[in-house]
C-alpha cells in the first residue's frame, strides 16, 4: 500500500465543503465600525488636524536614517504588499485548490476581492491626489489635491485583502483563526515598513488598513455574484463541449457506399451496403469468372444469375468442356512427312 503523497494526490477528489461566510449582525456591525473610522481618518487628514501633525513628526525623524541596518531586509519584505507577486503566488496556490475541489469560487472571490480593491481604492488615490513625504512641499500641511496618489497606501491596502483572502476561504474554524493572524502581521509589517521608507504617511498605513478590512468584511455581498458567475462558466462549457462532439459527416455522392459509424460490425456493414443495392457477389478463389453466381436481393425476391459477359468480337464463345488446346499435334502438315501409321504415296522414278 502507498502511503506517500502522491497517493492522496491519486484519490478522487471530495467536493468542497468550504462554508460561505454570511453577513450576520457581528459581521455588519465591524462593518459599519470600520466604515465609521475609515471617514474620520479621511475628515482628519481633510481638516489637517493632529493627525496630519503626526505624519510630520514621523516623517522628520526618519526611520531609514535611525535604523539602517535593516533597510536591505526592509526592502525585500515590503515586496509582500505589491499587487503583481502577490496576486500571483495566491492565485496559484487558490487555482490548485479550484482544481482540486472542482469549484471556481476561489479564485473567482480572489478576482473579486481584487476588483474592489482596485476600484474603491484607485478612486479615493486619484480623488483626493496626495503627494507622498518625499515630494512634499511645506511642512505641516496635508499636501492634498496636488496630483499624488498615495491615500490611502495599496501596499498596505494589498496586503490587507490578498494574504485576507486565504483566512476568508479557509475550510475549517481552526484554520481561519491562524490564517487570519498571520495577514493581519503580515499586513501590519508591511504597513510599517512603507513608513520606514518614507514612501507614505502613518495615516496614509491607517486609512490603507481600514480599506482593506472593508473589502474583506464586505465579500459576502457579493456571493451571489460570484455564484451565479461560476454556474454560467460551467455552462458555457458544458455547450462548447457538446458542440465539439457533434461532427457533422462528409457529404457523400449519390450511389456511393453510406459511411459506416465507427464501432459498428462488420455483418451490419454489409447489411447496410445490401440495402442499398450495392453488393457485390464474391468470388471463390480459383474459379471461372464466367462462373454462375446466385445472389439474394435485399427484399428477399427471388434470385436472379448473372450471365456471362459478351464474347469478344471474332472469337466464337465456348462451352465450359471444349478442351484447351486441339487434339492431336500441334506440328503444321508438310508435304514431304507422312502419317504415322500411313502408306507413303508412290514417288516417280527418274530416268527410262
């Protein structure tokens, strides 16, 4: 008995049992909290309030230049937050469970997931057009509506939903608890780590973790989509399947032999030829073809022969017992030779 991997691997795959999270009263609840903070941080900043205060103080200290020792690492981690690596080493390990399981809905919640990311997130950047620390312009302001796209941070926002995703999916209770933990780390890191570089505000972190958290609370509204999207995938497949299988059959000639569907018998073969008058008498190795052959028609009338072709101008028919060659010699008669058995006829006698 294998006990390896591959002998799971060989089994047949068991249908999902991945429960759909609902949007119970403790899910809407967060949901409406979240939302809540994600506009006073927006007004704060909006208003440059204490929050916009504390961006500079941050800022002007510089992390980069207290702690440089761990920039190289920094720069490698924060990697983790960028939407292209991201999305593709948690798209294939969700696309082996799709095939796995036999279910798009994976890999459709991830797309999902991503499409409001993009769309509420792009929206707020280019909305409110804040420029990063490192193009600012005067201290202490927001530097808001001046052609940025740095509110709220996609690092951070990115890594709130993708590495999310994996506990939103997850199979059992258990492994959504330490799914969970591990995104929420991650994603504080990597939040932190675009502070250290100085490539965004703190409340630029902020607002990204919030943005992401939405996303995330907010993916059971869209179930239905996502269901009805994969049964309509299914379908389609399920025609173009079907579709591919009816070939249509070559025209043939009128009086040609029918194609005979593959599989069928050889004794069905003939009896289709048969029916159409298309048979031809076989013939027995070795005899005459001016044989007689008797064939039974199709309609089971009575049989007919077949007569034997017309003999070639010039040479007279002959019967089946006329011998082959002629009787006696084959020698032309001469003059001179006589017949055996024979009297030779009397010869002149020259002279007196």
């Amino acid at each position: 008995m294998r006990t390896d991997i591959f002998a799971r691997l060989d089994r047949e795959p068991e249908p999902p049992k991945i429960e759909t999270p609902r949007m119970s009263r403790h899910r809407i609840a967060l949901f409406g909290g979240t939302l809540a903070f994600y506009l006073a941080i927006v007004i704060a900043v909006l208003m440059s309030s204490w929050l916009v205060t504390l961006d500079w103080k941050v800022m002007l200290f510089r992390p980069y230049q207290q702690w440089p020792q761990i920039h190289a690492f920094l720069d490698y981690y924060v990697v983790l937050g960028q939407r292209g690596p991201t999305a593709v080493m948690v798209a294939c390990w969700l696309g082996w469970r799709s095939w796995r399981q036999h279910t798009l809905r994976p890999l459709l919640t991830l797309g999902a997931s991503l499409l409001l990311l993009n769309v509420t997130v792009g929206a707020v950047k280019y909305g409110l057009g804040r420029l990063g620390p490192h193009y600012a312009t005067q201290i202490g302001s927001a530097e808001l509506f001046a052609g940025g796209d740095i509110f709220p941070s996609g690092h951070t926002a990115n890594a709130v939903v993708t590495w999310g995703i994996l506990a939103y999916l997850a199979a059992t209770p258990r492994a959504r608890r330490y799914l969970s933990a591990m995104s929420a780390v991650v994603s504080l890191g990597v939040g932190l780590t675009t502070v250290y570089l100085g490539t965004h505000w703190l409340s630029d972190v902020v607002l990204g973790w919030a943005a992401g958290l939405l996303i995330l609370l907010g993916l059971p509204w869209c179930e239905p989509m996502i269901t009805r999207a994969e049964n309509w995938i299914f379908a389609a497949r399920e025609r173009l399947s079907a579709r591919s299988r009816l070939v249509p059959a070559p025209p043939v000639a009128a009086g040609d032999p029918q194609p005979v569907p593959a599989g069928q018998p050889a004794a069905a073969a003939v009896e289709a030829e048969a029916a159409q008058g298309q048979v031809r008498p076989p013939v027995a190795t070795g005899s005459h073809p001016a044989a007689v052959a008797v064939v039974t028609t199709a309609t089971g009338s009575r049989p007919r022969a077949h007569t034997t072709p017309p003999a070639h101008q010039g040479h007279p028919a002959r019967s089946e017992r006329t011998p082959v060659t002629p009787a006696g010699s084959r020698r032309p008669p001469h003059a001179d030779r006589t017949p055996r058995g024979g009297t030779a006829p009397a010869r002149p006698v020259a002279g007196g």
